[in-house]
C-alpha cells in the first residue's frame, strides 16, 4: 500500500501530460502507427522545395544557356556552388542537429536557408548577375543538404528499424515528386511568365525562378508543424513511459528513482565509427555522381544523340525521378520484407552500370526511354537500400552526425565531378563523359564487394533477412524513458 501512495500523485501529475479526448483517437495520439503516418507525409514533404528548386537549372538547361550566354562548364558550376559549402557544413549541420539546435530548429533555419537561396537565384537571373547566382545557390546549399540530414534524423527518430527500408523508399519518392515537378513545368512557367508579362531573355528566366521560390515556402511550413508535432509527442511519450516505469517500480515494492541517461555526440566519436559507415559513404559518393551530373546535362545529351526535342528531351531526362517517385516506396516495402539490404544495393550498382554502358556503346540498338527506365528504377533500389544501413550501425545520437558525413562526402564528390562534367563535355563530348561514369560505378560495385566481406565478419548486421530483423525487434527490450536525465558524451 505505501508504493501505491508514493507513486499515485507522480501517476496523476504524469497522467495531465497524456492526450484526452479527441487527442488520444489513432490520428492524433503519438503512441499509435496512424500517427506517425500522418507525420511522414510532413516529412516527406520537407525537402520538396529543396529538390524542385535544386534541379531547376537543369530543367531549363538550354533557356539558361542562351539567355545567360553560359558554356557547360559555367552552367555545371550552378551545381558545383551548390554542392561545395556542404562539404563541411553538412558534417557540421548533422553535429550541430544532434548536440546544439536539435532536430525542429535546425530544419526551420535550413529550410529558411533554402528559401532565402532561391529568392537570391531569381534576382541574379533578373538582373544577370552570374556572380550573384552563383552566390545564391551558394546560400542555397548551405539549407538544403542539411536540411536533407534532418529529414533524416526525423525519420529514423519517428520510425523503428523494421520500418525504415519502406519508409525511406517513400522519402525518396515524395522528394523526386518535386524533382519530377520542376522537369516538366519550369518550361511552361517560363513560357506563360512571357506571354502574360510580356518580358523576354534574363528577365523572364529571372521570374520564371522566382515562382519557384513557392514550393520553398510550402517546405517552411512543413518544418513548422513538424516542430509542434515532435514537441508534442516527446511530452506524451515521456510522461507515458514514466507511468509504466512508476508502475513497474509499485510491483516490484522498488522505490528508487530512475534515471534516464541521454547520450551527446562527441567529435570523439566520428573517429571511432565503424569502418563499414566509410565504406558505405564511398558507394554513395561514386553511385550518386553518376546520376545527378548526368541529369543535369542530360537535356542536351538527349537532343544531341537521339535527336529528340526539347518537350521529349525533358520527359526522358525525367523519368529517373519519375519512376523512382513510384518505385521507390515498392522497393522500400520489398527490402523491408526481405531485408538483405547488400544484395539489393549491389543489383542497383550493376544495373546502373549496364545503362551508362548503353548510352556509351550501344547508340540507339536500345531506345532512351527504356534505359532511362532501369536507371530510375535502380535509383529507387540504391536509396531505399543504402541509406538506411546507418540505423543499422549507429545509435539514435549519433545518426545525425553520419547522415551529415555521408551529405558532406556526397557533395565533395557532386561538387568536384559538376565541374568536371562539364569540362568534359566542353573539350571531349558525351562519350568521354560515360565513360567516366563507367569507372566511377566499377569503383561503387568493387567497394560493395568489400563491404560483403566487413559484413560477413560482423555478423550480418548489414545483410540480415527481414525474418531476423523482425524477430531482433520483438526481442528487443524498450528501457522506458523517466523524468530524471543525466546527460552523457560516452
């Protein structure tokens, strides 16, 4: 009876805390799956305006090329801007979400970031500042890389391991939404801008631009409702798991107070990461290169080889983001299911390969439409099987942090291979340019041979089946989170 009366006024002040009402239906109370659906749509939706606008220039590949007088190596460095401040400030971002701003801060100051970024884009296009632009997707990738490691960490925060395969495929997907977008209406804005406003040239590609700013506002509010509703459900799960701690405690007559210990990242840290996150930071580097650079050039590409036009250049050069927008919750649900993420990343590495090898060697013996296909369903594979291989490695402290590292390698790679690109196409042509992007996918399948072997050695914790991964998950103990915190770096 004393344990009773000891815990019941924590129980009722604790119980104040609990949604009532309309709050505790399956939409609306945290501890329920419906829930934190409806929070992937805001999640999913995060990085909507960041990826329409990223791929903006290179839905209008041949308007800025002739309305700003650019070579292909000056419309690459659109890219290569983007891409370069993430080098360390995406590392830097992932540290500063797990240890200073936190996940709600940080994706409203990215995604203010991002927004900020393209307002600056369309103004340089209005006044024909290349400078300026080059500026402004500059401040551009400052927001929106980290703001892709937040989407990140919110994922693996919201979700469970057994979850992430499908949930990440439909991340993807919602993301290339926005891609897909932007591929196939940024030409019709620009046109419409010009007929309704009666400006041509810079002017028009200026506000063409600066519509898109639109889909970043959009995003900003995304980040908004997903700070409440993150708030919102550490209260209640806080103050419900401290109820079951405090019963637990009644029934076994153990009074003491527990305490819940919440782990920082250290810099310390990164140093002592597994060696398979650095492999597997290489195989995104080197798959990823050989699929955004080439999209951005691919509209001309497109035209040049199989004599397309432009309507049709830009369709084919979509479809990679419009099948992987399809296709990428379908292979999220079959890995999640089958779990064996290495032999889907390694099926996705070899089909890659197989098309870049079309488009080098094969001329037209296999139409565009069909190679662009196994592209974008390889995409959807590779991303739906790679990136969630941290939550298989690191604990929930330190998932932010290794997003972050993989973002920052990504776009040093993105960042060194857009310049690259285009000096290629400048001085040698597209044949050069598969060509290089052969070696970089023969450099991703040997890595992911490698990271057989580190597996292997390691117990299959990369390679588990589903069935394993189900039943780990059942046979995990979930420690109960209690008021008092001590925090801790180790």
């Amino acid at each position: 009876m004393e344990a009773s009366t000891s815990h019941e006024p924590q129980e009722k002040d604790l119980d104040a805390d609990l949604p009532h009402g309309c709050g505790a239906s399956l939409a609306c109370d945290p501890r329920r799956r419906l829930h934190r659906y409806l929070m992937l749509f805001f999640i999913c939706f995060l990085s909507f305006g960041d990826y329409f606008c990223y791929d903006t220039p290179a839905a209008m590949q041949n308007l800025m090329v002739r309305d700003l007088d650019l070579t292909a190596t000056e419309f690459m460095n659109l890219y290569a801007w983007y891409s370069w401040p993430n080098v360390i400030l995406c590392f830097v971002g992932g540290y500063l979400i797990d240890r200073v701003f936190g996940i709600a801060l940080g994706a409203i100051i990215f995604s203010l970031c991002v927004l900020t970024g393209q307002i600056l884009f369309g103004v340089g296009a209005l006044v024909r500042s290349v400078g300026l632009m080059y500026f402004a997707r500059f401040v551009f990738g400052i927001g929106g890389e980290s703001l892709g490691v937040t989407q990140n960490t919110y994922t693996s925060d919201w979700f469970p391991p057994t979850e992430l395969n499908f949930v990440f495929g439909l991340q993807l997907s919602m993301a290339r939404v926005g891609s897909t977008v932007s591929m196939n209406t940024m030409q019709l804005i620009y046109k419409s801008i010009g007929e309704r406003l009666g400006i041509t040239g810079h002017k028009r590609l200026g506000a063409a631009l600066l519509v898109a700013a639109v889909c970043c506002i959009y995003s900003t509010a995304c980040t908004l409702i997903l700070a409440y509703f993150t708030r919102r459900a550490k209260r209640i799960l806080k103050a419900h798991n401290a109820i079951i701690a405090a019963k637990k405690a009644e029934e076994s007559g153990d009074n003491d107070s527990h305490v819940e210990i919440v782990k920082l990242i250290s810099p310390r840290d990164i140093l002592h990461f597994p060696k398979a996150i650095w492999i597997i930071c290489v195989i995104c580097v080197s798959y990823y290169v050989t699929v955004f650079p080439f999209v951005s050039l691919g509209l001309v590409f497109f035209q040049r080889k199989f004599y397309l036009s432009v309507t049709d250049a830009a369709v084919v050069n979509s479809l990679i983001y419009i099948l992987s927008a399809v296709a990428s919750p379908v292979f999220g649900a079959a890995i999640d299911f089958t779990g064996r993420n290495l032999h889907w990343v390694l099926t996705s590495v070899l089909l890659t390969l197989f098309c870049h090898l079309c488009f080098a060697f094969a001329g037209s013996a296999l139409p565009p439409v069909v190679i662009m296909v196994l592209m974008g369903l390889a995409y959807s594979i590779l991303a739906s099987s790679l990136w969630p291989l941290v939550a298989h490695l690191l604990p929930v402290h330190q998932r932010g942090t290794a997003y972050g590292f993989m973002q920052a390698v990504q776009n040093l790679g993105l960042g060194t291979v857009a310049i690259f690109a285009g000096f290629l196409v400048d001085t040698k042509g597209y044949l050069f340019l598969e060509v290089f992007f052969t070696f970089c996918l023969s450099l991703a399948l040997a890595l992911t041979f490698s990271l057989y072997v580190w597996d292997q050695k390691h117990g299959d914790i990369l390679n588990r089946s589903g069935a394993r991964r189900r039943e780990m998950a059942c046979e995990r103990v979930e420690v109960p989170a209690n008021t008092d915190k001590v925090t801790t770096n180790e």
